[in-house]
C-alpha cells in the first residue's frame, strides 16, 4: 500500500517538475 503512495508522489513530483520546465 505504501508503495503506491511513493509512487504517485514520485509522478505528482515530476509532473510538476516538467510544468515549471515548461
């Protein structure tokens, strides 16, 4: 079950990675 946390904040982490990039 933790590990689908880690996950989805890993994504959520890139994702708003890429859109400062952007």
């Amino acid at each position: 079950a933790w590990g689908v946390m880690i996950v989805i904040g890993f994504v959520t982490y890139l994702f708003f990675r890429t859109k400062k990039w952007r």
